[in-house]
C-alpha cells in the first residue's frame, strides 16, 4: 500500500529525535497497568491543552497569553492544580482553580480558560469556582481571578445562570474575610463582568471589555453606535469607578497585581505583611516646610492649591505609596504606603484637583477604600485639607447627601486604629465628618497653619460680626442722606468689610478653638509629620489585636 | 585606584608609602549637581575611600513633582549631609548670586573640604568656582582661573588663535562692537564710565575694542547695563552682514560664551531672525536681566561637520590628552551616541582596510594626532589643573577648535573605558598604580595637585561607545513625563548611569515608580559598554539595547532610536563618519518607512495568501503558521524605528534589492529566525510567555530550523538560491539517498516551511518604497541620503509621522470646572496665553477659582487662540462647559473616514505584496 505524501507539510522528516514511543502492549499482563498509566497521563495533560492548538493559536492572535501563561507571570512556581478534571469533558470545565506560592505566601487563584468554550460558565465551573473561593476563605489566604470570559455558557441553560449564582455567592460570602484581586483581561460580559467586581480590587488592560453587553447588543437595542472599547475599555472603567488600576498590558495587570499584593494582609483576622523599615522614622524632613512655604508664598496665598502626593511621598517609608483609582475623582486620593514598615490606608484631600472638595465621586472612591481597611485591619491615615463638599444643582442631582453621608458613615464605622492630620483647611460639615475626634479618630493633629473653622471668611464674617456688618451699613446708609457721594461711601463701606473678613481670618481660622476643645491633640510643625504619626502609629500597633470585623450590620453599605 | 595587579584598593591601603602618600580619606566632598553622575560621584567616592560626601537637594528634586524623589536618597549613606536649596542656579544675575552665597554657606558650615559640581551649568561657572575658592574650599575640577582663561568661549577663541590654531570665522566681541557703536572713542567710554561711576581708565596701548571690553567688565562686575539687549541686536545684525558678505550661502551661529549641552544657541538664516533669536540665546542662558554679561559668539556655522573633542587632564604643570570621541550623532544640538576615537582603533582598522578606505583611515589619523597635539598644547597654556574637554569641528581631514569644556562631560565614560591613566613613582620604577575613573582622577587632583605626577596612558579596550537615554518621542522631540515602572537589571557588560532609579525600595526590594518629570533635563540615563574593535562594541551594545525592558505609562524614550541606529550601524558599517546633520536626515528616512509600514495591513495582506493557496494541506499550513509570521512582522512595522533598523543590519544578508526588486538571499526561515532574535522575542525562560514567541511558533521555527540545518550538514546547500536548485531539480541523492518517499517527503516538508514566508518580503519591499534602502555608507566613509531625507525642511516634515499630534474635533477650550475665571495667576501678571498665541498641550491656559482654590487649566491638545471668549471678564462667575477659548487645534481629524482609510490601506498592501 502506497502511503499519500502531502505536498506541505511542517514536520521535519529528517528528525533524528524520535517523537515519544507510545506503551507497547505486545505484553498481555503488562497491558493494564501501561495503559492505566498512559490514560492517567492523558487525564493529566487534558486540561492543560484547553481547546486545543487551533483555539490557543487564536487566542495568541489577539495578544492574549493562555490561562496557564498568565499563571507563569505571577510565579515561578509550578501551580498547585486542584480539581483538574471536573466536568463532563474531564477538560476542567474552561476554568482553573489552584494554589499558587506567590514570594512565599499562599495565593489562590482562578483562571477562565478562554480557549475552551470562551471561559463562558456554567454550573459544573460555577460549583468549580465556589469551592476554590470557599477553601480560600476557610484558609485565609488573598485570592487572584484572572477573568477572561465570555458569559454563560449558552447550551447549558439554566444550569450555566445557576453556575454564576453560586460563584455570586460565594464571591460575596467571603468579601470582607480574604481579599481578592480581580485581573481582566479579553472580553467579559454579564455575569463576567459582576462577578470579578465583587473583588477587593479589580485591574483593567488595554483592549479589553467589561460590560452588561458589548457594542452589538446596545446597537441593536439602544441603536447606538460605539467601539468596545468606548463602551467598556480602561478609559471608561478607569473613570467610573468599576475598575481600580489600569494598565497598558496583561503582562501590566498580574505585575501590578502582584504589587498590590504587597500591602494587603492575608485575611481578616492578620494585619498586612509587615517589615522593618530603613528609612529612619525620625528623620526630620524640612520638604515639607520647604513644600508649605512654596505653596503658600505664591501669589494666591493661603488659597493656593497644594498637590497633596508631594506631602505624602515625603512622610512614608522611601517616599513610596500605591495609589488606587489614581485616574478618577482626585480631589480625594486613596493609597497604599508604609510609615515605619506598617502599611497605612492614606486617604488625603489633595486641593490641586477641583480644590480638593468632597464630590460625589471622590466620596464613594473614599468609602470603599475605607470600608477595605476598616474590614482588613489597615490602619489610616487622614491628611486633611477642605472646605467642605461640593455644592449645586449638579452634585444634589446626583444625590451628594446620600455618597457623603456614606463615607461619615464609613469613618464613623472605623475600628481600626486612625489619625487625622489637618495641613490647611477644615471647614463646617466637612470637618465634622472628616475622621474628626468626635467620629472616633485615635488621634487629630493640626499643623500651625491649620484653619479649623464652621466657616471659610465670606461667610464666617457675616455670622460672627453680624453687628458689626450692621453698623457698617447704617453708617453707609447716613453718608448717603449726608450727600457723600456714592462711590465715596461704598468705599469706605467695603474697606470696613474687608477689615471685619481679615480680622475673622486672623482670630477664627487657626486651629486654637480645637486645641483648646481637646478635638485636636496637638500641633505638629512641618518636618515633624513622619515622626509624630509614624510614633503615635506604632503605639496604636502595639496595642492593637487584629480580628475579624464584629457588631451588628448598619442599614447602609 | 588600581594596584599593579589591577586590583581595586583605596590609597591609605596601598603597598607603598608613596601611594600612600596620595590618601584621599581625608575628604568630604559636597556634591551640587543632579543628573546621572552624580550618583556616579557617590559611587567613586565609595571606592576611593573619601571620608564623607553630602548632597544638595532641589526642588525638582524632593517637592515639585510626585513619585520623583531623588532615587539617590534611598540607602545614601549620609543622611545628615543632605542640604536644601530652591535650585542649583538662579534666574537672573542677582538670584545666581544668591544660590551662590548659599551654596558657598553650606560647604563652609558643614566643613566639607571640597565641592563637585559635575557637568551642571554651575561646573563652568567662574563667579561660581572662584567664590568656592576664596571661601577656602577646593573645588574639584577646573579653578576659576583656567575657566577664565579657557572656559568663556569668546577668551578661548583669542587663545586659540594666538597659538595658532585653527579657528572658525566669526566675531567674539560682538558686546564691545555695542558699546564702540554708541560710544566711539576714550572721551565717549570715559563719559559713559563717569555717568554709571565706574572706575575706568583707558588704557592707552590698548585697541579701543579691548578698552570697551575693560569697561564692560566693570559693569558686569557691579550689575550695571552699559549695553541694551537692543544694542547688541544691532550689532549682531552689523556683524552678520559681515560674514554674510563673505559666506552667503552659510548660516550663522549664535552662541553664549558660558553655555553647554546645546543651551544659549541659535543659527539663523537670515537677517530678520537676528532679534528674536538673540532674545533667545539670552533668555535660555538667564542673562535678560541688566547688567549680565550676555556676550555671544558670532560664527559661521559648518553645516556639514563632524563633532569631535579630545579628553585632556592637567595638573598646571602638564597636561595630558586622552585620544578623542566622535559626538557627531546629535539632534537639536543634543548628543545621541558617543563613540571612542582613539589612534589605537584607527591603527587596528588600517590594517585591515584597503583602497578609499585606508585612506581616508589615514586622514582621520593625521587629525586626530594634530588635534591631540593642539588640545596639550592649549591645556598647557591654560594652566589646566583638572579635567577638560577640548572640542572640534571636523570637516574631511581638517578641523577646526571650537571651545574647551572646563569642567567633565556626560561622555568622560566612554574615555575611561579606552585609557586607563598609570601613575609611576619617579623615584622607584617599580612603584606605580593605576586609575581608571576621571572622577577619582579628578579627586586626586584636587587633593594633591601639584605632587601628582604626569600620568602615563594606557589603554585598555579598543573602544568605548555611549548612549544617551533621553525622555523623547520616537521624533526626538522632548517628552515631558511618563512613569516607570520596572526596568531590568543592567546586563553583565553593561555600564548604566541612570540617577539611581533602578535602586530599589531597601525595604521591600520592589521597583520603585519613577515619575519622568523630574529629571534633571531630558536626559534619563547613560548606557555604556566596551569592545576589542569598533565592531564588536556595537554588537555588544546591540545585545544591550535589545534586552533591555523598560515599561510604564505614557513613558517615550529614546530607546528603540538607539537600538535602531546601532543596528543599522552594524549592518552598513560601524566606522561610518555621520555628519551633525546625520540624525535629522536619518529620521526623515524613518518617517518616510512609518509612512508606509502605516499603510501597511498585515491581516488583508495574510488573508491574500490563504486566497491564493488552493491546496487543502497548503491552507492548513497557512493557519497554523498565522502567529508564526504576522507577530513579528506586526510588531516590526508598528515601529518604524524597529524597522529601520532591521533593514540596515540585514540589507545585502537576508535580502538583496535592486531596481526596486527584492529577493531573498539567505533561506527565509533563516531570516525569520533572525526577526525573533532582533525583536527580542526568541524563547527564554526569564521572561512573560507574551513577551517571547507562543511555543506553538517556535515549534514549528525549531522543526524548519533542524530540518534545514540537516539538509545542509548533508548537501551543503543553505542559502536560498541553494535550496531552491536543490528542490527543483531531481531527487538529490545526497539528501535522500535514493529514496524517493523520504525525498517527497523533505519536499512536502521544505514547502511547508517556506509557505507563506514571501510575506517577509514586506520589510525590504517598504524600505525600497519609502527610499530608506537608498541611504548608504560610501566608500569616504560619509552617509548619502535621497534628496528628500538630505533637506532639512522636507525631512522634517517626514519626521512629523513618527509623532503625529493627537488630533482634536474641537475648535474651542470650554471649561471643566464651575467657578470664577480669570485669564491670569495674579493681578500683576498678563494673561497665560493671549489671542493669537500658540499653546502646546499641557500648557496652561487659564485660571478657575473654586471656593477660594485656584485651578490651572491645562490645554488638552495643542493649537492656536483665535478668540478669548472671556476677554476682559477676569473674576466673572462661569458654568462647567462654557466656552473660554474659540481655537484652531494644530491637527485635526482628518477628513478621511474609517472606509476611506480602509480602502487606501488595501490598495498600499496589496501594491506593496506584488
């Protein structure tokens, strides 16, 4: 019989390495136990080869790594697989689920397999995922997800809607015992959208998609046009909120995740990693004097605005901080850093963005970063510089008293040891929410400079010297009868004005009412920062026993 | 210091007393200068043993942009010798003056011996040095006498001559020009002295030129303006028409005597830009205000020269050259690439070379050691008791002396990697030492100046080659910002100089984020490394530059230019002379490639194989191969830098092309094995699965690279022409031995492999479209471009591709926020931009106030202000959204819709695949 020679082919006929010999079953009684042997290699190696060459090839076409690629970024180590043949198939049902050693700590990790079946979920992937998450919790340790699927698997009905529900379940159930991080790379829809944004913290690539639809389906029902990316790429998320870092590549999103990890403690009941620092605690640092004096010596004064990141570099651990959602609402910064070794949540108002007020964007990116710490025992710090939430049509539209009132609760909540530094403005409402005494802060300091007032000058002076306002009027109103010219006495009116504002600067917007109410703890000169906060923290520390979070639940989130 | 042995030992551990007798431990140096060396300065002061050294910490460094600390600052090892100032120099004559005081203050309290000002602006300062020196703190480099005497520009030129050498034509008084203008003669100065109370006498055997430069001393002296910043123009524009009488056809220079780096110049081309580029030269050099000295050179600028410069150490009393660099790799007036020119390498390559080449090797020689002889001879004169650098043009064989650098160059590494300098005892010829670091010999200069001896040269690699890693975009135009995020390690030959930003956090050992804004200048880093020949050290640097990774966000750098050059370099030959016109030709080329490698659409161009395939085994092939092929190739053109560079190294090697014909050379499969290993994407372990070839390619790569290697080891046949013969004619017996199954089957095998592969063809194809094949290395050692790349207006509009401004719809700047507006940061101050004004992105255009903050709004895209809306209304209330600006954006969308581009695209690719 003549064998058919293709006329293309991409093998090398001239292979001296001879492919691997399969078992030779000549041998009757050796025949079970070699094949028992080469069906359990089988078994193993099936899931490794998702849906086959052809589907990875596509994948790699897109610029995607496979699941098991993305695993070799975050470790060296070989995973510890668990479940690996569950499903009909004995394929793993499109997910993989294991134990990772990430620079020495246990990280369980989950990976849709986009080249089987899309990553799309139904109820055996669904029960797969629930049981990871649930050993995850029960062990303690983070978790990573790396998302890339396309939603429910469609031919398993029911069944695949059902697989999310109890992924939901389990996602939600251990929120608040271990963190969890959630990458997202390719194209997640639906329930591959709500699922990961249950995580701690969620990280978006560039050219990829988080939707309830993607473009074809608002197309057809909204008729409205637009790119994937523009419906739900990182730009969007980045700014709304959904997602909490983005990043250029995949190979980005698990390094970054990787680095987050850094800060987060294993569970509810550890605090983050610590480890000595050395960058000397009491260093003075006259930065920031040097900062303070560059801001406030320039032509608006008092009014300048001040880039609150430049104050923080200089009082962590090495300058170094981690920020979250770095692209939306920063008029409210959120961040990760180290004072003394001990991961801190720094939540600073930075007047440089929007002057720093309290919008409802820049509260709810608070309230989460709060509500995280709180739960994970980070300790915080506040750096405080405001004058107070954003007013007008526009914010109570969107229903600022509600997104405020959050994060009063969200700090009122705290448990966690926490300070407050006030560096310049304080005022009215915004001071009373902000982590001040009274919402139960371990500890307020004010800077000399503080301006810790109900109101800022315009409107203080009219309360505080209403009679004197008066009398300024009636004398006004006489000149006028006297026949002064009007030009005349509206000057000599608003001069008087400007006194009364000067004198309510001079003698009300300093931090002496608070410190003589107790409600600030005491004065901290610029340089002085690190040293005061990192020592006060290291006695809350010491006597700080981290546990999981207790008491009854509040009404709001 | 290195021993006899050439290990590393600090003087107060030497062999002998008298090596011993040169101890260094005794200093604390205080080091006023940022940028890469002076991590480098910390570094050598470590090794050499120096007692202590302290650092000034700027504004730029600690306070004014976030994540850009100095990295120096983590693990330094004095923390208490960190020192604060505002800036290491002042705006202006009067906060100069000041900076200086401070600086002098410091070093004073805080007992430090000596201060090193690196190559800051600062380092060639006379004010600056000769204030240091009559605190009685020695000053590590150049005394303020030999900045005087050599270090002005205009002083130098006068020495130059006398000593006869060669200079270019030009003026170098143009401010006593001036003032002669408006006072003629002694009655006239000696009126003008009187009214201004300065104690001037004439001199009565002195020209009245040198008079008028006697009395603007004086003024400079005591601030006072005896020349307007309109006097000097008029005699800048008298002194043009001069030269312009002469050279009609050539440009003219203008530079400030105390300038470097490119800073303080200007050329022009003709007489209406004489004004504003002199107010540019001033401003750039901070001499605006009155009573600076701001006297500028006037000279013929050589378009078409080489730049060269010799490394020269003194003590005073000798004075040592130590061969030379070619810096002609530059653009605006930055240098790119330094590379060591010594006459060791020249004598190596001569040997070699033959017909043209030898002698034109031969004529670099005979310059080279005029230059050397001419640059001892000037160091001596000067009295040169450190380190400096003269600099010349070249022009063919001859050149001409330029200026002398008193202080040390961001290049000096690329000299310390070619001579190492040994010290000999002269009483016992068996006690000597070597250094081979300018900064230690520079801290021994200072320290024991006149008893150092004069050093021998010895050399110790062939070449040294340096790169400049700059914050630009693949235009070379600055870039401002961009965050790192990880860089790798330096590789084992690799010297890097990068401020200290690959110091990690000594807490966590994690890298940390580095905001590019706070660099010193655009300048990042320093890449150097070494080699037996010039060859060798190119591929080693090429080695480098492709292994580096270098990740962030909206980070653009240099790096891919380098990498680029320094291949094509390796392919069109590495003793290439580029002119200083070479990088701004060179990049119109690679504009010219982006152009068309944009055109290009890889995926259409696949699907026109697939098409054309009509066996089923063939289509299977095909799709199998898809990632194999288009990954790297998409990769390729999606950086015209990457490209072009490629195309140089292998041009002639893998492909030839003629008359606009391409045709493969080597086997295909080879070349396609070279395209992963040059974009760094060959198979290793150290690196993410997405930044090397997916294993299903490089399964198949293997196979066809095996089977090939095979087919060679038994028929000899490796290029392409070779294996074409060997397939086309009748079963070769040497491959198959007769057996004609096993010879089908290589035959099903080697069309299988070779499918598909014409389409890396592409690359030569879209180099001999855009005419960036046609630049070529001649024979005298010059680089010919096209018409097209050699002009400089047309270059640079081809250049604009490789930087395309982001386009805007808009014709207007509405507001973000609500608030008061006003167009201005304080009332005293005019508005930021005014009508009719252009405005470059990120730039800010007005001021909102909200709740007593004041918010610069910053331009989101660059363009022109036709109309300011709010003209007039500083302090009225405005609503989110209002209009402020009515403008006309630099770049707009164009017109093009996304078929028509479509369509355009098809037409290029389908064209281009032949």
């Amino acid at each position: 019989m003549e064998i058919e020679t293709p006329e293309y082919a991409l093998q090398n006929p001239l292979a001296t390495r001879a492919p691997l010999k399969r078992s030779d079953s000549s041998h009757p009684s050796a025949a079970f136990y070699e094949e028992s042997i080469e069906r359990g290699r089988e078994l193993l190696e099936r899931p490794k080869r998702g849906g086959g060459l052809a589907r990875v090839r596509v994948q790699h076409a897109k610029n995607r790594m496979t699941v098991f690629e993305r695993l070799r970024v975050l470790s060296s180590h070989e995973p510890n697989l668990l479940w690996q043949n569950w499903g009909k198939g004995l394929d793993g049902a499109s997910i993989v689920t294991g134990i990772l050693s990430v620079s020495g700590r246990d990280v369980a990790v989950y990976g849709h397999d986009f080249t089987l079946r899309a990553g799309s979920m139904d109820a055996t992937n669904g029960a797969k995922l629930a049981r990871l998450i649930y050993m995850a919790a029960e062990r303690g340790i983070p978790l990573i997800g790396m998302n890339d699927s396309a939603g429910a698997f469609v031919p398993a009905g029911v069944g695949g809607l059902d697989g999310y529900s109890e992924a939901f379940t389990a996602l939600r159930r251990i929120s608040g015992v271990v963190p969890c991080i959630s990458l997202m790379f390719g194209y997640n829809a639906g329930g591959g959208a709500y699922l990961p944004r249950q995580g701690s913290f969620m990280i978006q690539c560039a050219d990829t998609f988080i939707g309830l639809t993607g473009p074809g389906v608002v197309k057809s029902a909204m008729g409205e046009d637009v790119t994937a990316d523009e419906l739900g790429g990182p730009g969007v998320h980045g700014l709304n909120g959904v997602c909490d870092l983005t990043t250029t590549d995949e190979v980005g999103s698990l390094r970054t995740a990787l680095r987050l990890l850094q800060y987060l403690p294993n569970n509810n009941r550890e605090l983050a990693p610590f480890g000595p620092t050395s960058d000397p605690l009491d260093r003075f640092t006259l930065e920031e004097d040097i900062l303070f004096r560059k801001t406030f010596d320039s032509p608006a004064g008092m009014s300048a605005p001040l880039d609150i990141t430049l104050f923080l570099q200089q009082i962590v651990d090495h300058g170094e901080y981690f920020e979250l959602q770095p692209a939306r609402a920063r008029n409210m910064i959120t961040a990760f850093g180290r004072i003394g070794g001990h991961v801190v949540g720094f939540v600073a108002n930075n007047s440089a963005v929007a002057s720093g007020q309290i919008d409802v964007d820049a509260a709810r990116k608070a309230t989460r970063f709060i509500r995280f710490c709180n739960l994970y025992n980070v300790p915080m710090i506040f750096l405080e510089d405001v004058a107070g939430f954003t007013p007008g049509t526009e914010q109570e539209t969107r229903g600022i008293i509600l997104e405020g009132r959050r994060l009063l609760d969200a700090i009122i909540d705290l448990r966690v040891p926490s300070m407050t530094l006030i560096i310049r403005n304080a005022f009215g409402g915004a001071y009373a929410a902000y982590n001040s005494h009274f919402t139960g802060a371990d500890a307020v300091f004010a800077m000399p400079m503080a301006r810790i007032a109900v109101m800022d000058a315009g409107g203080g002076a009219q309360f505080v010297f209403k009679d004197e306002i008066r009398a300024l009027d009636v004398e006004f109103q006489k000149a006028l009868a006297n026949g002064t010219a009007e030009v005349e006495a509206k000057r000599t009116r608003d001069a008087g004005l400007k006194q009364i504002r000067e004198r309510y600067e001079r003698e009300l917007m300093n931090p002496n009412e608070a410190l003589s109410l107790g409600s600030v703890s005491r004065i901290v000169m610029p340089g002085t920062s690190r040293r005061v906060l990192g020592e006060h923290l290291a006695f809350l520390m010491r006597t700080y026993r981290p546990e999981p979070m207790a008491g009854p639940q509040r009404e709001f989130e | 210091m290195l021993d006899r042995e050439l290990t590393p030992r600090r003087f107060d551990a030497a062999e002998s007393a008298w090596q011993r007798s040169f101890t260094l431990a005794g200093l604390k140096v205080l080091v006023v200068c940022r940028g890469p060396v002076r991590l480098e300065a910390f570094q050598v002061f470590d090794e050499i043993g120096v007692r202590e050294y302290g650092m000034l910490l700027s504004e730029k460094d600690s306070v004014v942009y976030p994540r850009c600390l100095a990295p120096e600052l983590r693990g330094f090892r004095f923390p208490h010798n960190v020192h604060r100032v505002p800036d290491y120099m002042g705006a202006g004559q009067e906060e100069k003056q000041r900076r200086i005081a401070q600086i002098v203050a410091i070093a004073v309290e805080h007992r430090y011996t000596h201060v090193f000002a690196g190559y800051g602006f600062m380092a060639e300062d006379a004010d600056f040095v000769a204030a240091i020196e009559r605190a009685g703190v020695g000053f590590m480099g150049p005394s303020s006498q030999v900045i005087r005497r050599a270090g002005a520009k205009d002083e130098a030129k006068k020495q130059a001559r006398a000593l006869g050498n060669a200079v270019i034509p030009g003026v170098d008084d143009v401010s006593a020009r001036a003032l002669l203008a408006k006072a003629r003669d002694r009655a006239a100065l000696e009126k003008l002295a009187k009214k201004h109370a300065l104690d001037f006498r004439w001199n009565a055997s002195a020209s009245a030129a040198e008079n008028a430069e006697a009395l603007l001393q004086l003024g400079y002296e005591k601030t006072v303006e005896l020349v307007t910043l309109e006097e000097l123009q008029r005699a800048a524009e008298s002194a043009c028409t001069e030269i312009w009488a002469q050279y009609p056809t050539h440009r003219i220079r203008f530079k400030y005597i105390g300038g470097g780096g490119g800073k303080g110049q200007r050329v022009v081309a003709k007489q209406d830009e004489v004004p504003a580029a002199i107010v540019d030269v001033c401003a750039e050099s901070k001499v605006l205000a009155p009573g600076s000295n701001r006297n500028f050179l006037v000279e013929l600028n050589i378009e078409r020269t080489r730049h060269n410069e010799i490394q020269l150490i003194g003590n005073g009393a000798w004075c040592l050259s130590l061969g030379g660099r070619d810096c002609s790799v530059q653009m605006h007036e930055q240098k790119l690439i330094e590379v060591s020119l010594t006459r060791e390498l020249v004598e190596q390559e001569l040997e070699r070379a033959s017909g043209k080449l030898r002698e034109v090797l031969r004529g670099d020689a005979a310059y080279l050691a005029r230059m050397e002889a001419e640059s001892e001879k000037f160091g001596a004169a000067t009295g040169l008791d450190s380190v400096s650098t003269f600099e010349c043009i070249v022009e063919g064989a001859n050149h001409f002396f330029m200026e002398m650098n008193t202080r040390i160059q961001v290049e000096h590494g690329v000299t310390e990697l070619v001579y190492r300098l040994r010290f000999q005892n002269p009483d016992d010829a068996n006690d000597f030492f070597y250094v081979d670091q300018l900064i230690e010999a520079m801290a021994l200069l200072a320290a024991h100046g006149p008893r150092v001896p004069r050093p021998e040269r010895v050399q110790r690699f062939v070449s040294g080659l340096e790169v400049r890693i700059n914050a630009t975009n693949a235009a070379l135009q600055p870039h401002a910002g961009g965050l790192i995020r990880s860089w790798s390690a330096p590789r084992p030959d690799e010297i890097r100089f990068d401020q200290g930003i690959g110091i990690r956090n000594p807490d966590t050992q994690s890298f940390v984020y580095y905001n590019l804004a706070g660099a010193y200048d655009s300048n990042v880093a320093l890449v150097l490394t070494h080699g037996t020949s010039r060859r060798e050290n190119y591929e080693r640097m090429a080695e480098i530059l492709r292994r580096m990774e270098l990740r962030g966000d909206d980070l653009q750098t240099n790096l891919d230019v380098h990498y680029g050059l320094v291949q094509w370099f390796l392919g069109r030959g590495v003793m290439a002379e580029p002119n200083t016109r070479f990088m701004s030709s060179y990049l119109g080329a690679v504009g010219a490639l982006a152009q068309v490698a944009n055109d290009l659409d890889l995926e259409l161009a696949y699907g026109e194989l697939q098409k054309r395939a009509k066996q089923r085994d063939a289509r299977a092939v095909l799709e199998a191969k898809e990632t194999l092929l288009l990954r790297p190739l998409a990769r390729l053109f999606a950086n015209a830098h990457l490209l072009g560079g490629f195309l140089g190294r292998y041009d002639g090697e893998l492909w030839k092309a003629a008359n606009g014909q391409v045709a493969f050379v080597a086997n295909p499969v080879r070349f396609l094995e070279r395209l992963y290993h040059f974009l760094d994407l060959e198979a290793r372990t150290d690196k993410p699965p997405a930044e090397q070839i997916w294993d299903h390619d490089l399964e198949i790569l293997q196979s066809a690279l095996d089977f090939y290697a095979e087919i060679e080891s038994r028929t000899g046949a490796a290029s392409h022409p070779e294996l074409e013969s060997l397939f086309s004619g009748k079963p070769s017996t040497a491959l198959s031995g007769g057996d004609a199954t096993l010879f089908a089957k290589c035959l099903a095998a080697h069309r299988g492999f070779q499918l598909g592969l014409e389409l890396l063809l592409l690359i030569p194809r879209a180099g001999a479209r855009s005419g960036f094949l046609d630049v070529r290395l001649e024979d005298d050692l010059s680089i010919s471009f096209p018409e097209r790349f050699a002009d400089a207006k047309s270059a640079a509009e081809l250049a604009r591709a490789l930087a395309p401004a982001p386009k805007a719809d808009s014709d207007e700047i509405v507001t973000p926020m609500a608030g008061t507006f006003y167009a201005r940061e304080a009332p005293h101050l005019p508005p930021l931009v005014e009508e009719g004004q252009h405005f470059a992105a990120g730039q800010p255009l007005f001021v909102i106030e909200v709740m007593k903050m004041f918010n610069k709004v910053l331009a989101p895209f660059s363009g022109t202000v036709v109309r300011c809306a709010m003209a007039g209304r500083d302090g009225s209330v405005v609503k989110k959204g209002e209009r402020i600006f009515v403008i006309e954006p630099d770049e707009r969308r164009g017109p093009e819709s996304a078929d028509e581009i479509a369509a355009r695209r098809r037409e290029a690719t389908l064209a281009l695949l032949a």
